[in-house]
C-alpha cells in the first residue's frame, strides 16, 4: 500500500506507541502498553510476523468508540521474545521445514539444504531463526539440535526451556572467548585485593549442588568480637562488559533449575570451575566483612574484593548435624554462627519482616530421570544460618550504594524492591482471615505486617495454616528489580539489593560492577540500568514459569502410577470452573472441573470467600478444606493432573470406577449413549403382538422409604460438603415386585407420587429423549411388533401411573363423552409431534408397560362410549362436538386406553399421559378442521392414514391401529 493511500485511510496524526505483544488463542493479539488504560488490539493480518512476548512499535488506525479498544498495525518489531522452536522436520531434495509444535500462531520456519546439519524428516529438532524474509515474510532459520525423540524426559526439559524463551546452547563466539580466558590467578590480582586465605572459612550448600557462590568465614578478634565474613563468587572479574559472554549472560539474566538438570547463566567452565568456591583451591572473592558480637549487633563492617581459600564443604544436612548433636567438623564456629543467625531472624521479624514459611517439593529419580520418590523440604536451622548471613550482606551493600551521590543525583542501581500489599486484595484477605478468627489491622503498613505475623504465628498446626499461608502470599505484591528504591517490605527492609548469587543471576552481576566503582571513586551512570533491571525481572518471571511446568510434568509422570487411587487432599486454588486440590502426601496438584461435581446443580464463583458455592444445596468448596480425591487422569502432553471428589464417585449408585469413563464421558458421541446403558434403557425393538386379556388391577408395590447407608467415605468429607438429605433408593425401587404385593391404588396418591420422584434419582441423571427419536413413539407395522414376543420390559411399580396422572392437573375420574377413543388414539402419536416438559419426561421413564394392567377392568366402559361414538364422520368431528367440560372429564379415560394400548407398544409408547390431556383439551378450539387434525396429530407416524381413526369396535378399532 503506498503512503498517500496509508494517509487517504487513516488521516490526521498517527499515534505510535511501545509495547508488548499477547497473542490469544484465536489469533488475535493486544499490545500492552504502559500507562495505557486499555491495551491495543491487532488483528492477525497485522501483526506482522509479531510473536508472542515480543516487545513492538504499534500504530493506532482506529481510535476507542466508548469503551471499547484501539485497533493497531505492529510497524517493527524491537525485540523477539524467543528465536529457538522446536518440531518435526520435514526434509525434500534441497531445503526442509521445522513444523513447529509449540507457540501460537508460528509459521513453519524454512530451512535451506545446508543448514539441517544432518536432520532428517521425522525428526525432532531445535531450529534457530536466524532471519525473516522480507519479501514472504517467513521465518529462515538453521537446525542447532536434533533431539532424541526415544528419551522422553530429556525431550520434555528441552521443550520446557525453549517455550520460556531459554537457549539451549551458548553461542560460538562465548564458547571461543571461554577458551582464551586465563585460569591462573597472578600476584599481581593478589595484590589488589585483602588476603582471607588464612582464616577459616567454609560453605554450606544443597548436596547435589555444583555452583558453590557463596562462602562463610569467622574468626575471634583480640578485642572480643567476632570477624565474619561473606564472600561471594567474583564473577564480575572474568564477565567483561562488552564481551560475547557478558552479552549472553545479559540475554539469560539467569539460571534455571529444573528437577534433574540446571541451565546456567553462564558456562560451567565458569560457574562450575573458575568461579565456584570448591573446597582447597584459591578462590577469586566479593566480600563483606562484618565485626560483631555474640548478639548479632554489627559494630563494623567493610566491603570489598578479597581472596579466599575454602578449608571445608558442608551440605546442610551436615550442617543440621552438627547444630543438632553439637558434634562434628568446626562445631564451635558453626554453633556460634547458629546463635548470631537466630538473633538476627528474630530481630528482623521484630522489626517488621513477615515471617512466610513456604515448602518446597524435591524429586527423587531414577538414572533416566524418572521420579522414584517425592521429598519435602524444610527449612531448619543450617538453611536459616546461611539466609540471615546472606541477607545481611545484601542489606549492607545496598545501603552503602544508597547513601553515594552523584551530581546530587543517586547511582543507577539495581535495587531487590518489594512494594506494600495491593490495597483491595488486603482487604478481601482480611475478611477471609476474620472469618477463622484472626484480625487483621490494615491502617498502616506496619500494623499490616504485625497482622500478618501474629496470624502466622498463631495459625501454626491448625487445618487453615496451609490456606491462609498460601493467600496471604498471594496478597502481596512481586518482588521486582529496579532503581527506585522503595525498600522491601516482606523483609522489613528500607535499602536491599543481591548481591550475594552472581553465578546464577545476572543483576547480582550488575551489583559487583556498581559497588566497585563506587569503591574506587570512578563512576560511570548507566544510563540503561532500568531497561537492564526490567529485562532481569521478566526472565526470572519466565525461569519460575519453566521451573513450575518442569515441576508439574514430574508430578504428572509420578502420579500416573496411581491413576484410579485414592488421597487426602487440601482445595489450594478455586476459579469459576472448578478447583485444584494439592494431595496431602504427594503435594500435587490437580484440577476438580465444575463438570465432574453434581450435573443437577449450578455452582457459582464466589470471589470473596475464594469458594465455589452451590445454587441449590448450598454446598461449598472452599480454599483450604480438606477433600478426598481420586485420579482419574494423568495427561503428560498437557502437564496435567484430574480428581474427581471422592465422595461424588462413590454415591453413584454403586458403581464400580473405571478411569477411563472419564475420557468417554468427554466424548460427546458416546455420552448420550453411556447414559442409556446406565439407566438400563435398551435400544427400541418392536415387540410381537399380544392378545388382549383382562386382569385385575395390579396394586402398588411396597417400596422402602428408608434412607440406605451412605457409601463408606473419609471422614473428612462431611466436615467439607453438604451432602444431599435423600441418597437414591436405588436397591429399594428395584427389589419390590408388582405382580407380588396388593394395595389400593386411589387411597394413596400423596405416597405414590413420593415413590415416583424417590425412584427418579435410582438412577443416574435422566436423559431426556430426543426429538430425533420420536418415529419410535408410533405404533410400528404387525411384522416389527411380533420380533418382542415374550421380552420381559424392565419392571416398574404401578403405583407410579398415578403421580403422572397427578402431574398432569386432574384426577383421574371415568367419564363417558364421545371422545374418548380418538384422544386415546391421539395419545400414542402425540408426543412425536410435540415433546413433553422435562418432568413429565422423568416420570414417563419409571412407568413399565405392566402398569396399565391395573386399569384394564374399567375399559369397557371406554369400549362403549367408542361404540356410541361410530355415528360421527371422524374422530376430529367427534372432538369438535364435544364440550370443554366434557373434554376435560375425557382426559382420564384417554390416560387409561393408551395405558391399555402399552400391552401391545413399546414402554417408552405407552406412558406418554400429559400430551393425551393437551389432546383432549385442545381439540375443540379447531372446529373448522375437522377432516385434517388426526393427520396433523400423527405427524410423526407415516403409515397411519386418517382414515383409521374412525372406530366401530374395539377390536376393529386396535386392528386398525396397527395397519
């Protein structure tokens, strides 16, 4: 499009604006803007090669109409949020293709024939983009690995990192600067730095890690204090600004764990050799040096770059060891560091830290990387001594760089700020909280904080501590970096920044390099430091979102082994769809749909009690109660976990489980068929003929109105759940025999009609018919009708008839009007035309062809009002002579000849009562179509002309039925 065109389209003054790109699902995107209230939405056709994340220049071409949004066009794209993918190749003579199997909307990237590096088609692989076509717009990229499909684990961890934006591999220019990079430390980089070689000192580490940053040493002054000291890998020594390494460690910003592997920031000739603090080798260090008491009151302290020498390493469970049995390697110094690191804590805590306590889950696996094991990790006492050692150096540092100006202006610096909880979601937490007990002062922040730990303290052991922890984490703001130093108040601290984990994180990076200018008196302000900050807390973002999917797949691929198995559990999350449960033993998580809870009950999000709430019950599922689940579902694809309630599995009548139900009853094809087979409705067959005999009138069978004994549960689901006040009678409807017991038929109506809806929910929820199968509510031809003969149709009670009749309005009196045949021949055809309410639906299903017996002896009274009735032209002739009273008063015998038609049609035939009374009732109002109604009425019923409507007898009248 040319620019005068672009200018005719959108006139007047462009606006452009920053952003970062959100790609949905259906392929629309919002650019969010800073300080925009709403973001600007972009159609697909112009974004323009944008991918998810990427961070763009938007045009707006349509301006907001009320409330809605801009429309944009993406003009250039600043920054990709990713270059790597991985997929499947697709290799022919001179190029291939990466089809790619994650990201929204990725074209698939075109490789040349000398950049597959040996892929072949079929193959996994990790491609690069290292260019997009101007002219095709389509991503050229070059294959960098190829994956082992065979080894799912390895496979999986791969695609997690690339999703979250992380290479794989460093790139060809780091590696040959790495190669150059000199081991030896000289004396002349001795000589610049204070020597700690002689004093003792030590590291306290995981047991499997390999990337020892930090060090701890002590020693006793002449004038009765303690020298400790921090020191910390000197990495800002051998990462250079400007170079390839410095550059990439820029990119990464930091390490990622996952469960069987870490991605470093930097190359393990660094993080693993040059920089680690390995025990016995002469160490290149950051230190901050601190002259205190056994009180923990700091009397001195110095910053600056040292020199160690590491005499021992102790994981911490070593270290508990020896705070534990006060026996072992330097138990005195650990002692005493014990000591001063529990005063601290308790006088941060005393000074407005918020003291959360958090677990955190370790998989034990196997050679290939399987988990064999989950391990919970606790946070005693050696965790702790190293925590208040390393907070205190990072508040020290960040202390010394705030108090430095320059032109009365601060340094640019990276600064660790943690804002004061978000009003509104204090408040809502607040009320939560009261509701167990606890009040909460919200005036200030420091009464906040006083709150919150007084809560913590007191909630210690109780069945809320897990819940109210939980939300009272999510209530606070995130923790970010940048250079406005607002303190951070999780912590209580007014000046705080990292500087004590340089190997991992690269703000830590940033800090050496400030903190030693400073220290030299030569500062350079950077300019990007904030860019530089908001980039580093955006990929810790991403390495926390790639740490919980690699957590996740681990729990999936470990609880497969128990799909179909029971556990206690606890609701740690709630949204409008269902909720999560975290298993008590295991800690996984997994998701409870809406769907899978009471299908007759509507639940409703309720936001300020974090709960779903049923309509009608009242039911609650409440974050942080105690549930019993099982699991039904373990997708690895997806990272997915399902539970079904326990509770809700085992009331359903017995049933035995089967977890594959669950993947059927999503299928939508199959579920309507499940649910027949379930409610043992078989497929429609004709049945033979039968001669009519009269019998006599079957009485109402006896059926226990006794609750049976719940399904044995786990006792913590009525404490959790309002479980329903009527269990289905399943086994009481079923065992009763109405050819067995007698009872008067009319003197019990109000207990009929309780025995109807009792024996409704015996099983599974109803499926009401569809209009699709309404040809199998006519009469069939004599040849189908003979193939039933002597089939048994599942027996019913007969007292059921009566509660249909009851819902239909009238009771069922007999009457003589001339009517009555046709609306009973008008009550078999019917319900094809025109389909019953849903509750009429229900109680036609309980009705068994048997229970029109019962009525059988007062048909003759129906057989000569037919008689009588053969002087009329046709049966709509005889309708319109019929008054309204007479109408009504037919309804009853109408009911009772279709009853007596079920001997001879299907079951799901004979019960249809209510549209017979809508026949009789609404036959009057049309006098003029006399000839034409019963063919209007049999609408559904081709093989039933109008002219067998007209009956002479009632033998004649039924053959003629059945022609």
């Amino acid at each position: 499009m040319s620019k005068k065109k672009k200018d005719k389209k959108h006139p007047g003054q462009k606006k452009t604006f920053r952003g970062v790109v959100e790609l949905t699902r259906s392929g629309m995107a919002f650019v969010i803007v800073p300080g925009l209230a709403r973001d600007i939405m972009v159609k697909q056709k112009n974004l323009h090669t944008a991918l998810d994340k990427d961070e763009v220049l938007v045009d707006v071409i349509k301006h907001a109409r009320g409330d809605g949004r801009q429309e944009g066009i993406i003009t250039d794209i600043l920054k990709r949020n990713k270059t790597e993918f991985t997929g499947t190749l697709q290799v022919s003579k001179s190029f291939g293709f990466l089809i790619t199997e994650k990201g929204m909307f990725m074209p698939d990237i075109y490789i040349p024939a000398n950049s597959l590096n040996g892929g072949k088609s079929g193959d996994k692989a990790v491609v690069k983009v290292v260019a997009w076509g101007e002219k095709t717009r389509k991503p050229v990229g070059e294959v960098i690995e190829i994956l082992d499909a065979s080894d799912t684990n390895d496979l999986a961890m791969k695609e997690i990192l690339i999703e979250a934006g992380f290479p794989l591999s460093f790139p060809a220019e780091v590696m040959t600067e790495l190669a150059a990079m000199k081991e030896e430390i000289t004396e002349t980089e001795v000589r610049k730095r204070k020597d700690c070689r002689n004093i003792l000192t030590f590291t306290i580490d995981p047991v499997d890690a390999k990337d020892f940053d930090d060090a701890i040493s002590i020693r006793p002054l002449k004038n009765g204090l303690y020298e400790i000291g921090v020191h910390i890998a000197d990495v800002s020594h051998y990462v250079v600004p400007g170079t390839e390494l410095d550059k990439e460690a820029d990119r990464r910003a930091t390490s990622v764990y996952l469960p069987d592997r870490v991605l470093p920031m930097l190359p393990e000739k660094i993080s693993n050799e040059l920089c680690s603090l390995r025990p016995h080798e002469d160490k290149l260090t950051f230190s901050a040096i601190f002259q205190m008491n056994e009180k923990g009151e700091v009397k001195h302290h110095w910053i600056g770059r040292t020199i160690i020498h590491s005499n021992h390493r102790f994981t911490y469970e070593d270290a508990q060891e020896v705070i534990e049995t006060k026996e072992g390697p330097y138990q005195q110094e650990i002692l005493l560091l014990n000591k001063i690191a529990q005063t601290l804590r308790q006088e941060r805590f005393a000074h407005g830290a918020i003291n959360f306590s958090s677990q955190e889950v370790r998989f034990r696996l196997d050679e290939k990387g399987k988990p064999i094991g989950i391990v919970i990790k606790e946070s005693k006492e050696a965790h702790q001594l190293i925590e208040e050692f390393m907070l205190l150096a990072n508040r020290t540092v960040a202390t010394y760089v705030s108090k430095i100006k320059v032109n009365k202006q601060s340094v640019p610096f990276p600064y660790r700020v943690h804002d004061t909880p978000d009003p509104d979601k204090l408040k809502v937490f607040a009320a939560f909280a009261g509701k167990f007990g606890y009040k909460f002062d919200v005036s200030n922040p420091e009464s906040i904080a006083r709150s919150f730990n007084r809560m913590l303290q007191l909630v210690q052991g109780k069945p809320e501590q897990h819940v109210l922890e939980t939300l009272g984490i999510r209530t606070m703001a995130k923790a970010i970096y940048t250079i406005e130093n607002v303190g951070h108040y999780g912590l209580g601290f007014e000046d705080y920044c990292h500087f004590t984990s340089p190997i991992r994180r690269y703000p830590d990076v940033l800090v050496h390099r400030v903190v030693a200018e400073c220290l030299a008196g030569d500062i350079h302000p950077d300019k990007q430091m904030e860019k530089k900050c908001k980039h580093d807390s955006e990929m810790e973002r991403k390495a926390m979102e790639a740490e919980r999917a690699a957590n996740k797949y681990k729990q999936v691929e470990y609880m497969q082994q128990y799909i179909g198995h029971t556990f206690d559990g606890v609701i740690s999350g709630v949204a409008h769809f269902g909720f999560w449960v975290e298993t008590v033993d295991t800690k996984c998580e997994g998701l409870v749909s809406i769907h899978n809870l009471n299908r007759k009950e509507e639940f409703v999000f309720n936001e300020a009690e974090y709960a779903l709430v049923g309509q009608a019950s009242g039911r609650r599922f409440r974050i942080g109660e105690k549930v019993s689940i099982r699991v039904v579902a373990a997708n690895l694809a997806k990272r997915q976990l399902d539970y079904e309630l326990d509770s809700e599995l085992a009331t359903e009548a017995g049933r035995e489980f089967r977890p594959e139900r669950r993947d059927e009853r999503r299928e939508g094809h199959r579920d309507r068929k499940k649910k027949k087979q379930k409610h043992g409705q078989q497929p429609w067959q004709p049945r033979e003929k039968q001669p009519f005999k009269p019998q006599p009138a079957a009485a109402a069978p006896v059926v226990s109105l006794e609750i049976p004994p719940e399904p044995v549960v786990d006792q913590v689901i009525p404490e959790t759940h309002v479980v329903d006040v009527t269990p289905p009678p399943s086994t009481s409807v079923t065992s009763a025999s109405p050819a067995t017991t007698e009872a008067p038929v009319k003197k019990k109506k109000t207990a009929k009609k309780e025995t109807a809806e009792k024996a409704a929910p015996a099983a599974a929820t109803p499926v009401p018919a569809p209009v699709a199968a309404a040809p199998e509510t006519a009469p069939a031809s004599p040849e189908k009708i003979k193939t039933n003969k002597g089939k048994k149709a599942p027996v019913q009670p007969a007292a059921q008839t009566a509660p249909a009749a009851e819902k239909a309005g009238k009771k069922t009196t007999p009457a003589t009007s001339v009517a009555v045949k046709p609306a009973a021949k008008a009550a078999t055809k019917k319900p094809a035309a025109k389909a019953a309410p849903a509750e009429k639906k229900k109680a036609v299903k309980t009705v068994a062809p048997k229970a029109a017996a019962k009525k059988a002896v007062k048909t003759a009274t129906a057989k000569a009002t037919a008689k009588k009735a053969a002087v009329s032209k046709a049966p709509a002739a005889k309708k319109a002579v019929a008054p309204k009273a007479a109408a009504k008063k037919a309804a009853v015998p109408a009911k009772k000849a279709a009853a007596k038609k079920a001997a001879v049609a299907p079951a799901k035939k004979a019960a249809v009562k209510a549209p017979a009374k809508k026949a009789a009732v609404k036959a009057p109002a049309k006098k003029a179509a006399v000839a034409k109604a019963p063919a209007k009425k049999a609408a559904t019923s081709a093989k039933a002309p109008a002219k067998k409507a007209t009956p002479k007898k009632a033998a004649a009248a039924k053959k003629k039925t059945k022609k």
